[in-house]
C-alpha cells in the first residue's frame, strides 16, 4: 500500500474539502478545513490521513476530524483496524468528534462482502456495535468524475465505467490545470493509481518528464523505493558481515581476527547488503520498465554502488521508452 498511501496524502493536502465531501455525503457548510496528522504511541505510527474542519454552525474553535483508512481490497480485519485508528485518533485529539473512514478501492473477492461496521461481543453477550463511513471507489461513476473538480480524478482507474481511454481523458484534464505544481501531483497520483489498475500501460511515459520530476507523489515514491532498499541491505550486510567476521577471526586467531574479521566482514556485508536490498526493492518497476531483461540488469545492480542504485531508482521514474530506458542502465550499471 506504500505508494498508494502516498497518492491519497496529496490528495489530502491539495484539495481536503473536495475529498471530504466526497467520503462524507451530506457534510455540512465548513468554516474551514485542513489536513494534519496526530501521533499515535500505542501504534507506533501517525495518523497521516486526518482532515481537521469546523462545520459553520459550530462554535467558533470546536474542530472535528475525519480520519480516514484506504485500503486496496476487503478484508474482514479491516473493521477492527478501522475502530482502533478511531479510538487512537479520539485519544490523540482529546475529543471525540471524529468520524471514522474506510476508502476500498478495488472490491476483492475472496472474503465477502464489505461492511462498514464491527461488532463485538463476549460470552455470546454484544457489547459494541461500532460503525463508519464505508466509501466504495468503484461505485463512483467514471462520468462524475470526469464532470467534476480535477482534485478528484486520480480515483478515477478505480470508478465504474474505468477504460484506459476514460484515464487518457483524466490525463488530458489534469494537464489543463492552471497551478502547476497541483497540475504534477495530481498527475502523479494519477499515475500511480492508474497503475495499480492497468499496469501493463506506461501511465509515467504518458506525463511530460518535467511534471513527472516535480510531483511530489513521485519524489515520495522514489524516497519509499530508497528506504525499502536501505532497510534491508542494512540488516541482510550486518548478518552477513558477522557471520563472516566471526569465520575468519576463528580461523587466524580468537582476538586477532575477531576484531579485523568482524570489522572487514561488517563493511563489505553492509555496503554489498545496501546494494542487493535497494535492487530488491526496485525489482517490480525495473520489470515493468524493460521486461524480461531485468533479470540481466537485476544481476549488474548487485555489483553496483549505493550512489549507482540511487541514480537508477531516480531514472526509473522518468517517462523513457523501454529502449531509452536500457541505454541509461547500460550507461550506469557496471558491466556483466
């Protein structure tokens, strides 16, 4: 959900009384509105999909929030995670004037129907009903959308009557947007989503380079790709700087080799460990970029340095052909 996290965020911020009243039916006249985010200790997480508004009629200063969950597909899991953000977010805000959210984007079919609510009960005894807003992104009406504020029209892969023809239209309207900075991100969010739901299109290549390099729904993305990669060449180069550390202190003397083995085997793991774990992490999009040749490039990208893996993943975002995207990692990547 990484990246489809990050599309919603930007949504949230560019046009958070659009997006509310679209998750919200009947949401009142508001004074103002604002996205925000509330740290949430015992989930070790913020809550980074808040909207924060005051309805008209409220007295002056009483804030109530949204606080929304998005998630690709059903699951029956996904009503008690619901109830817990909620009850977080109440604990986070000191009040209770929080309405509970609940964005599907894809229906699934593998564990029922959706619900939008959670019951609990103990020896057969039912002690809460707790219910949400339930939204279902492919009950919206493609035609809608398409009639409505651009803000909106990154959901629009997941609406029904979704073609990749009725996307090319979105593409077409965003590029009319006056702001060009809001014109980058939502083509970058639409983007990704169109790529969730048609992932055999190039959606990038469809968006001129220039916006695509200043969407900050792609910079997050690229920024997520980085880190996923960090984290795990961080602990696959410890492991493995260790092991070999400890095998060769053995071999040439307990404190001797301990100490240089374990020095030696904890650089060369973790720099080698960076390197697999980012090119592990770019695997998904470097197969949609250039097909069945990834295998050779996935290979090249382990002999390479962090910064090579850092330009690559930079390069993977530009909208290139599948032939200009060879001859840059051709360029970059040490040879086979």
């Amino acid at each position: 959900m990484g990246e489809l996290d990050i599309a919603i965020k930007v949504l949230l911020q560019l046009e958070p009384e659009e997006l509310a009243r679209l998750l919200l039916r009947g949401l009142p006249p508001l004074r103002s509105i604002r996205a925000d985010e509330a740290e949430l200790p015992a989930l070790a997480r913020r809550m980074d999909k808040l909207l924060l508004f005051e309805p008209a009629d409220a007295p002056e200063g009483e804030e109530h929030a949204l606080a929304l969950e998005v998630a690709a597909n059903w699951a029956t899991f996904l009503p008690g995670r619901v109830h817990e953000v909620w009850t977080m977010t109440c604990a986070a805000l000191k009040h209770d004037r929080v309405v509970p959210c609940l964005l599907l984007l894809k229906r699934g079919d593998k564990q029922g129907e959706p619900r939008n609510y959670l019951d609990l009960s103990v020896l057969d005894r039912p002690v809460l009903r707790f219910q949400f807003e339930l939204v279902r992104a492919w009950t919206l009406d493609v035609a809608d959308l398409l009639a409505g504020p651009p803000a909106l029209l990154p959901l629009l892969p997941y609406s029904d009557g979704s073609t990749i023809e009725r996307v090319e239209e979105a593409i077409d309207a965003l590029m009319r947007v006056d702001d060009r900075s809001q014109r980058a991100d939502l083509l970058g969010a639409l983007a990704v989503y169109a790529g969730n739901v048609y992932p055999d299109v190039p959606w990038i290549g469809r968006i001129p380079e220039e916006l695509i390099m200043e969407s900050a729904t792609q910079k997050q993305i690229a920024q997520l790709f980085h880190d996923k990669g960090l984290a795990e060449g961080q602990a696959r180069g410890l492991a493995e700087g260790q092991a070999r550390g400890l095998a060769e202190g053995q071999a040439k003397g307990l404190a001797e080799g301990q100490a240089k083995g374990l020095a030696e085997g904890q650089a060369k793991g973790k720099a080698k460990g960076l390197a697999e774990g980012q090119a592990n992490a770019l695997e998904p999009i470097l197969r949609a970029r250039v097909g069945d040749t990834a295998t050779t490039y996935l290979g090249r990208l382990g002999s390479a340095s962090q910064e090579v893996v850092q330009q690559v993943s930079l390069l993977l975002i530009r909208p290139l052909d599948e032939a200009g995207y060879r001859r840059e990692l051709d360029r970059l990547l040490p040879a086979g």
